[in-house]
C-alpha cells in the first residue's frame, strides 16, 4: 500500500468514528486526532476506543460537548491530514424527526413586489447558499440557519419569473439544487423561478370552488392531457397543451363533438387527468421528440411545462391550468388529479437526496435502496418530513387550483398515517376532496399493517380504492390475456359479479372488501394494461366486431350499475384498442391518444355512455353508502347462461316495483313476467319517455334491461 486512506463519520451526537487504511508502522496509540469546527481547531482528542485488522484501523473519539449541526467539521491527524466529518447517519440518530421536524407553512420561495422571501429545510447542511440568476449576470447569497435546520433569505427587489437554485453543502460537499418546495420552473426543468402567486388567483378567481359531490355521486372519466387533445382528426387548436382541454365548440370531421364539448356530451361529473406535476424524459420546448405519461414526476409542487402555451415563462403554466380548472368547474365537471408520490425520477440525481442524503427514500437492512415501486426508490412517506411535504404539496393544489380529488399511484407503498394526515389537512381547504388510489400489497419496508393498501381499507374509511377484485370478476385476470371473465363468457363468475355489483361491501359468496361502497372504484380498464377491446381479441378472436362492441357496452352497463364510483377510461366507451400492447407509457400518440375517426365511427357507443351516466343520476338508490340497506336491497336470482335477476321495492322513489335482467351470453333471452312491466332500459338505451309494458319480454344478447311494475 503506498498511500493512507481515511474518513470520519458521526456515530452519535457525541461520537465520530474514524477508520484508517494504511500500512505504516506507527503505533496507533501515538495518534493524536484534532477537532476542526469551521478551519479552527477546537480541540486534540485521544481516541476512547480502538482496534485494528490487515492494515485498517478504527478509533473512536468522544466529544466534550454535543455536536452541533450547521458547522463545517473536520478531522486533522498529524502526517496524515484531513477529512471532513460525513454527517449523513445522523437521520438515524433517536428522534431525529422530531428534533428537526418544522411545522411552518413557508418552504420555498414567498414573492411580494418590493422582495422574496426563501427558505428551504436542510437540517444537516453546514452552509447553504441562494443563487440568483438575474438577467445581468449571476449573484449568491448566503443564507442564515434558523429553527428546526431551515436555511432563510430574503432578497429586495422585483423577483418575479427571476430563476434561482441554491448550493447545499453536507459534509463538505457542495451541490446545486433546484427548490423541492418550488412552484415555479424555467424551461426543461433547469432551474426553479419566483411566482407571483397571489397576482394569479387574482386574475383566475376560482369559479364554481365547491361542486357539493361526494365520491358516491361520481361518474369519473380518466384521460391525459396530450392523449385526449392530440389527435388530427378534430379542430382543437393547442393540440396537446392545457388550454387544448378546454376549447369550445370543437368537433371531429363527422361534426360530433370533441375535447371539452365530449366531456359535457357524456355529462361526466369528474375528469381524472394523469400526471401534472412536473416530470422528466420529455422536453418542455420539444415535447414531441419524446412521449411519456408523466410518471416520472421530478417536482411536487411545480406544474408540467410540455403542456404549456409558453413553458419559457415559469408562471405561464399556473395560468393555464388556473383556467383548465375553472372552465370544467364552469361545466359543472370536477377534476381529479394523479400524484405520484411513492417515487421520484432519477433518484441519483434528485434535489431531494442532494438536499438531506438517505432521508427521502427507504432502505433495506444492507442499505439498499428498495425498489417496490419498480422506479428504483420508494419514498419514505412515514418520515415525518417527507410526510409534510406530501400533505403540503396535496394543500398546495387544493388551495391554488381547487381541485376535487387525488387518484394516488401506487398508495400502497404510502403508509396509513401519511394519507390519513394529509386527508385532514386538506379537508380544513375544502370539503369533499375525493382520495383514491392502487391499494396494492407490494413489499417496500413498511410493516404490512401500516401500508396503504386495500387489504387495510377499513383502516381508512374514508379513502377509496381500485377495485382489482371487480376489474378482473369482469373480465378474467388482467395478467393472463388468454383468461376470462363475466363480460366475455365465463358464468362460473355470475355470484362474483353479484357481489362485485353490491359494491364489494356485503358478505357475499366473497368476504367483503370495503366498509362502504364509496370505497370502491369500480372499473374494467385505466391507462395502465390492456383495453377492454384488446381483452376481446384475445379472449373472443372468434367473435365479429358486433358481438366484441356489444360486450364492451354490456362492461360499461355493469360498471355503471353498481354500487360504488363508476370510472371509465378515456376511449372506454368506443372500444379502443392499443393494438394488442400493454404497459405504453413511452409508445406515443398512436397508442395512446383519443382516436375521434373511431369515435365518428362508433358514436352510437358514445352516446349509449352518455345514456348509462343520466340513467344512473336518475336511478339514485345506487349512491346509497349503507352496506346494511345495500345488502337488502335486491332479491337475486340466477338464470340460466350466467343471466340474473334483481328485484327491488322501490325503483325510482315512488314505491315502484322494479326488476333488472341481466343476460351475459350470445343468446336472446325470452323471459316470463309475472305481470306487466314497463321498460326504462335497454341495450339502446334509457327509455325515460316511452311508455311499453310487457308481460314478456325479449332480452337481447350481452345487454342488461331495467323494468318498473305498472
């Protein structure tokens, strides 16, 4: 070995190990350690403990006082020379949490006229610095530790759209950051930027803030910004961009409505709109060079700039969306948005680990970083920070843009308290916030208890989940092409699909899974996996196009006749296909967008959703939450082909006997009744004006008929 190697690192707040590699004969007990605080020695210290193997040496030294974070720390040894102390295991030191946890509501960038205020929580940092980029040239400001770690400065002058980072120092390591807390970004990501907040609520004062829905009067519709505006065959103008959303009076080439116009045809309660947030892979100024759904968010708080008009001027966005969100509340339609919190992009690279290193992301007991998100790092929602910065960033879109709800990807790698937290801290906003998300049980640290996930839904009564149990009783295993289901002819399934219809909530041939409908989500297809009509062609290749469009109408009838929250994704309702592919979060356009030639081809289906949606609002004994008037509510009957019957005294709020007539398979059914019935539903449709009685009736194949005694 022909040179020393060694390093320091703080075992407690009142030990640092150190561990030479050398192979010098000096006698270990002659080596005296010096104490360096800030370059000034401080004191010469002989180790307490010390022990050596094959060359390497390890001490341990004691402090006389404890050690005092937001100083530079080194340690000197003679005819060695110096390391700095590596801080970064004190995030594991007892109660770290709570003796740097900071309850303050003003992270990031707070802008007034005359000055803008910055604070940022470093707790281990010895120096932390603010970068400005003003346009005549770069100037850095040193920032003053304060309570709980928080690094503060306030700048005078007019900050407005001016870019800044800044410089954290840990254990002698300095890096550039961009803000976690910051609202604003420059073009690509690069830097973070000062928005005048308050100037934009004033300019877009909410409209319609509070739609009085709860989740049990949903109707949800999921689609992508880009996805639902992009395609040629409309006259939207700002194709795939925020404002695209909400254009009016836009129509496909047959004239039928698109974008904004198709939302309020389908008369829809609430959009869901995938990712955001700000998120990495495509580029603000080329987002057509590189496609991504925006799961590999990079920011919290800062909105996507792809999406944007003018992505260059960092408060364009806000704007933007400020207006997406009050047009749809305008047209009486909530909006729900999908926040990725269970992970980041790029963790190697990201401000958070660049910030506070090991704090943000779970390890496993090697230190490993776990990977149950299957990005590479899982977010430590239990630490009590990064569960602020959850719950901050949920009141942070609430507040500003008024939105309704929040899909979580993943929820399950979230914990309870984290989600049970942020859920209050937001319900103090604004009443009737929806929170749902994927309740997976998937292994990433936590104890299974404390998960998120569906299996501890009554943990969370409050706190909805995607059903998978009625996503695959519909429609066979969504991981196995070749398996069926209810909607596609397998019968063995029809008690399942019952109990799947009861909202899951009864104790029903299966345990049930919710203490309460509005638990629920009830749906076939999202944007993850296959679409129902690529389901089709691997389950019933042998049928014709009729037959398969039929079976997808028949899904949708039973979605939306079922206790819980109906959600369909975009394109659902016109059999989509992704041309037999699965997971196309990076295929493009033509896997993913909202294809109008199809619906002009298929309105007959578009309008059928639009059918199945008012029939339900006018069916409203199916909003009911009680799983005790639910699970009295039907008398069921199974017929034959996997067909069923449901009764029910009181149809339509006037004591009405009603009956529902369910028939899966490729057979018209003629069915008996026992007196005269009028007909509201049928496969074309609700009959709401008609006025047919029948003591028999003629099912037609895949369809469902609802019918009210004379």
């Amino acid at each position: 070995m022909n040179q020393s190697y060694f390093c320091a690192k703080l075992s407690s707040l009142n030990t640092i190990s150190i561990m030479i590699f050398t192979d010098l004969t000096k006698k270990s007990d002659d080596i005296r350690f010096l104490l360096v605080k800030d370059f000034k020695i401080i004191d010469s210290i002989i180790p307490s403990k010390q022990t050596s193997m094959n060359n390497v040496y390890f001490f341990e030294i004691r402090l006389k006082d404890e050690f005092e974070f937001g100083h530079f720390y080194e340690i000197f040894i003679p005819n060695f020379g110096s390391v700095s102390v590596d801080v970064s295991d004190a995030i594991y030191f007892d109660d770290f949490d709570k003796k740097f946890y900071y309850d303050g509501n003003d992270l990031g960038a707070t802008y007034k006229k005359e000055e803008t205020s910055f604070a940022i929580w470093a707790p281990l940092a010895c120096h932390v610095s603010l970068l400005v980029y003003y346009k005549k040239g770069l100037l850095s400001y040193d920032m003053t530790r304060c309570e709980k770690g928080v690094y503060r400065i306030t700048v005078k002058g007019d900050l407005e759209n001016v870019s800044y980072q800044y410089v954290v120092t840990n254990s002698g390591v300095s890096r550039r950051v961009n803000d976690p807390y910051g609202k604003g970004l420059t073009l690509n990501s690069e830097k973070s930027a000062v928005v005048d907040l308050e100037k934009i609520k004033n300019e877009y004062p909410n409209i319609n803030s509070n739609l009085n829905k709860t989740i049990n009067d949903a109707f949800i519709y999921e689609l992508n910004i880009r996805d639902f505006t992009i395609d040629e065959n409309t006259n939207i103008k700002n194709k795939g961009k925020y404002l695209g959303l909400i254009e009016e009076n836009r129509k496909t080439k047959n004239g039928n409505p698109a974008g904004l116009d198709y939302l309020k045809f389908l008369n829809v309660s609430h959009v869901q709109l995938l990712p955001i947030l700000d998120f990495g892979n495509v580029l603000d100024d080329n987002p057509n060079k590189i496609y991504n759904w925006g799961y590999d968010v990079t920011s919290f708080f800062s909105l996507e700039g792809s999406y944007s008009l003018k992505p260059e001027v960092p408060s364009q966005r806000i704007k933007e969306f400020k207006q997406v969100v009050n047009k749809l509340h305008k047209n009486n339609i909530g909006v729900i948005l999908d926040v990725v919190y269970n992970h980041i992009f790029s963790y190697e690279g990201s401000d958070l680990e660049k910030i506070l290193p090991g704090y943000y992301f779970r390890k496993n007991g090697h230190g490993r970083i776990i990977n149950g998100s299957g990005c590479g790092n899982d977010v430590a929602s239990e630490k009590l920070m990064v569960r602020k910065m959850i719950a901050d960033s949920l009141c942070y879109l609430v507040s500003m843009f008024d939105v309704d709800g929040f899909r979580f990807d993943l929820l399950g790698l979230l914990d309870i308290e984290t989600i049970e937290y942020a859920k209050k801290r937001v319900s103090q906003i604004k009443d009737n916030v929806f929170f749902y998300g994927e309740g997976w049980a998937i292994p990433t640290g936590l104890k299974s208890e404390d998960q998120a996930t569906i299996l501890n839904s009554f943990k969370m009564p409050n706190i909805g989940f995607f059903n998978d149990s009625f996503r695959d009783i519909l429609k066979g295993s969504t991981f196995d092409n070749g398996a069926k289901g209810y909607f596609n002819g397998d019968y063995s399934y029809v008690d399942g699909m019952y109990f799947a219809m009861l909202g899951s909530c009864v104790d029903y041939t299966f345990p049930k899974r919710f203490a309460t409908p509005s638990q629920s989500i009830n749906y076939a297809e999202c944007h993850d996996n296959g679409t129902l009509y690529d389901k089709l062609l691997f389950t019933n290749s042998e049928e014709d196009e009729t037959s398969r469009l039929d079976r997808i109408k028949f899904a949708n009838s039973l979605i939306a006749f079922s206790f819980g929250v109906p959600f369909i994704h975009m394109g659902q309702e016109i059999g989509l296909s992704k041309f037999m592919q699965d997971n196309t979060y990076n295929m493009g356009d033509a896997y993913n967008k909202m294809d109008y030639s199809i619906l002009d081809k298929r309105f007959e289906m578009a309008k059928y959703l639009k059918e199945l949606i008012n029939f339900r609002n006018n069916m409203s004994f199916l909003k009911t939450n009680d799983p005790k008037i639910i699970e009295n509510i039907y008398k069921y009957e199974k017929l034959e082909d996997g067909g069923f019957k449901l009764q029910i005294n009181n149809i339509d709020n006037n004591n009405h006997e009603g009956l529902i007539l369910v028939n899966p398979s490729d057979k018209t059914k003629y069915i008996p009744l026992d007196d005269y019935y009028r007909i509201i539903f049928t496969k074309n449709g609700f009959s709401s004006k008609e006025e047919l009685y029948v003591k028999n009736l003629t099912q037609s194949p895949f369809s469902i008929v609802w019918l009210v005694k004379k």
